[in-house]
C-alpha cells in the first residue's frame, strides 16, 4: 500500500500533506517540491506514475519569451511594469476523448496606470491576487505576443480523463483509492513543471527592467501563484532580485469530496433511485454552471483574459 493511501484517507490527512507541499512552494523551494513529489510518483508503481514521471523540468519548454521582452521594450505607450501569466485548458474541449489536451497560454501585460506595479514588491502582488478581483483587472495593454509551452500535453491529457478524480469519503474508510493519490500527485507535478519552467525563463532571461512576472494556473488544481522578477525595476527604484513566493489563492479544490460506498448488489430500486439523483444532478449542475463560468471569468481577469497569441 502507498503511504498516502492511509494518509489521505481522511480529509484532514490530505489537507495536511498539501498544506506541506504548499508551505514550500511559498517559501520558493522548488527543489524540496520535487524531493517529495518525485519518489511518491515512483512508489505508485503504476502506469500513470511512470508517465508523469516521464515529464522531466528539462523537457517543458516556454516559447516566445524573447519575443515577449523585446516587445515589452518596443512598446510605445506608458512602460510596462507588470506581466500575468497563466496556462489553462479549453473548457468546451475537456471531454473529448482520443484527443490530446494541448494547455493554452494567457496573458496579460500592464503599466502603472491601473496600479503601481513599480512600487510593489511581491507580498503586495500576492496580496492583489487574493482580492476577488486585482485593481489590475480589465487594464491589459494591447500587445500581441504568441507564447506556449510544450511538454506537458501527455501528462495534462491523462490528468483531464483521470479515473478517480474523486474521493467519496463515507464510513471511516481505512485507506484512499490508490489511482486517487496518484490523481492529486500528478496534479502537483504538473504545477511544478509549469512553475519550474516559467522560473528557468525569469532567471536566465527576466525581462527588461526586472518586471516582476505573476504566473498560475486556471482552473487546474491545486492554483498555485508566483512572483518571478529579476533585477531592479523599471521605473529605477532599486530592489534585491526577488526570488518565488507563491500562495495558493483561490479554493481551488473542486473536487467535492463525499464518503465512498461499498460495492453492492444492484436492485430495481437502486436503479429507479439513481434515475432521480441523476436527474437532481443534472438539474443542479444547470444552476450551477452560472455561477461556475462567473467564478472561472474572476480567474481569468487575475492572468489576462485573452489567450497568449
């Protein structure tokens, strides 16, 4: 048995653990995330273990980062001094099955009119983030820059049509699904991959003036948001490079969690109870889908609300 198998067999146990992992993403510790991340895929023992362990940091790539910085530098109206960045999948194409799920690039690039990014320093960035909407919102310069990232679209694909995405926790169970931990683990290697990736870009390249750079993902667990800047800032204030801090700002976890049951012999009655739950269920993912599509819009205006192209 894995050992967050009986960890994670309570809520409380998951919460720790990824309250753990989180803590040292927000202390920009990278390379602890792996040490921890790494050995728990291999000890699955699995083939989606072995397939995400398959996606090494050397292997997912950022392009159009040049491109980017010169257009940063070329850009005629007031300086730009800050950058979102975020990876997402297209929501109407998440169930089609056969298909490999390329993560698509946003954007958003702004200067100091809507808020001072030159002042800021990264606890004040992350303190934006956490606001329902940052004062940044809806401000995006019009610049158009492609950007993508390559590497990720086997493990992203595999994590989109995952089996046990879900844990139903009911009656005290004594351990998790194994194909659930492997589930949760593969999303934060993810997370780590796409992070590393926008790290290596920002340390070895930056942008012009040490524009700090706030990167996430959309909708994919766990959102994970980090401050990359290199160098002083553009308006000549002079700063310490800032290396990552990173919170997890939204409730990310939509995953909702209810006890998990016992197989069963089916019964007519069974059957005739699931044609009304699902039934209620439908009905209720209607209501919901509002109120969903609202809270993916505030997420998205964080990063830019128009794809990196």
């Amino acid at each position: 048995m894995h050992e967050l198998q009986q960890l994670f067999a309570s809520a409380e146990g998951e919460d720790a653990w990824e309250a753990n992992v989180r803590a040292l993403f927000t202390a920009g510790d990278l390379g602890a995330v792996a040490e921890i991340l790494e050995p728990a895929l291999g000890a699955l023992d699995s083939d989606f273990g072995r397939l995400a362990l398959e996606h090494r940091p050397e292997g997912v790539v950022l392009s159009g980062w040049e491109e980017l910085a010169e257009a940063i530098a070329m850009h005629e109206g007031e300086p730009v001094t800050g950058v979102t960045l975020a990876i997402a999948n297209e929501a109407d194409r998440v169930f089609e099955k056969g298909q490999v799920h390329h993560p698509y690039m946003m954007l958003g690039i702004y200067s100091d009119e809507p808020y001072r990014f030159s002042d800021a320093g990264a606890a004040d960035l992350l303190a934006q983030c956490a606001q329902d909407v940052p004062a940044w919102a809806g401000y995006d310069e019009d610049i158009e820059v492609y950007l993508d990232i390559e590497g990720l679209d086997r493990l992203n694909t595999a994590l989109l049509h995952h089996k046990q995405r879900h844990f139903f926790r009911d009656g005290d169970p004594g351990k998790a699904p194994l194909r659930y931990v492997e589930y949760v683990l593969g999303c934060w290697w993810r997370a780590l991959l796409f992070h590393q990736a926008v790290a290596t870009e920002s340390a070895i390249h930056g942008l012009p003036g040490g524009i700090p750079v706030i990167t996430g993902m959309v909708e994919m667990r766990p959102e994970i948001v980090m401050i990359h800047s290199v160098g002083a800032r553009s308006q000549g204030s002079e700063r310490e490079a800032e290396t990552a801090s990173m919170i997890e700002v939204f409730a990310a976890d939509f995953i909702h969690r209810k006890p998990v049951e016992e197989e069963k012999a089916v019964t007519g009655l069974d059957l005739r109870r699931r044609v009304v739950e699902a039934e209620a269920e439908v009905d209720t993912a209607l209501q919901a889908d509002v109120a969903v599509k609202e809270k993916a819009g505030l997420i998205a205006r964080l990063f830019g609300r128009r794809a990196a192209r």
